[in-house]
C-alpha cells in the first residue's frame, strides 16, 4: 500500500490560509486530508478511492497482504532507527522504552501475517 503522494503548491490570502489552518487544528484533522478530502469530491468521483482494494480472489487478498507486510518491515525498520540512534541519556526516556515495544509487537504482527502469503 505504498502510496505515492505528490505535493501540491498552492498560494492563498495568508487571513484564509490562517483561517483553514485554525479550523483543520479545531476539528483535529490535518490540513492535508482535508484538502485531499476536497480535491476528491471536487473531482466527482474520479479519483479512485486508495482504501477500495480489491478482494474478490484469493490471491488479490494475498498481494494486499505482502504490500501491508513490506509497509510493517519499513515501518519496524524506522522504529529500529530510533532505537539506534537514541543518545545514552535518552536511553531511559519513556519514548526509548515504548519504541522498543513497538518493535516486539511489530516482529509479532509480521510473524503471524507471514503465515498468510507463500
């Protein structure tokens, strides 16, 4: 499921832009989606959906699961980075400790999806 993205520059007033940013920060979302929410209902449809795969085979299922599973592998790779790259003296701060278990349950989570695909 490793999306692409492509950044999008635009240039607005500064009040509205100010406006757009205060209300995505109110309503908890990021500036981002919303603006992703926007550009795809502005396009009436034609953009197709990134959260509709396709399920109907078996091997399609199989596929969605080796993608999610390389997105895990990079996702406990850059957990791993943290950790490595902690300084000593963050080495006792919460965030050390909760990125290491992050891991375990990421080693756990790929482990038992493995089992899915061949």
């Amino acid at each position: 499921m490793g999306t692409a993205l492509t950044q999008v520059k635009v240039s607005v007033n500064p009040v509205i832009a100010s406006a757009f940013k205060g209300a995505c920060a109110s309503a908890n979302v990021s500036m981002a989606a919303e603006l992703s929410r926007f550009m795809t209902d502005y396009a009436k449809g034609t953009v197709i959906r990134r959260y509709a795969p396709d399920y109907t085979t078996r091997r399609k299922r199989r596929d969605i699961v080796k993608r999610i599973l390389n997105e895990l592998e990079e996702i406990k790779a850059a957990e791993e980075r943290l950790v490595d790259n902690a300084p000593e003296n963050l080495q006792v701060a919460p965030i050390y400790e909760v990125a290491a278990d992050y891991i375990d349950v990421l080693d756990e989570a790929i482990e038992l999806l493995s089992v899915m695909v061949p």
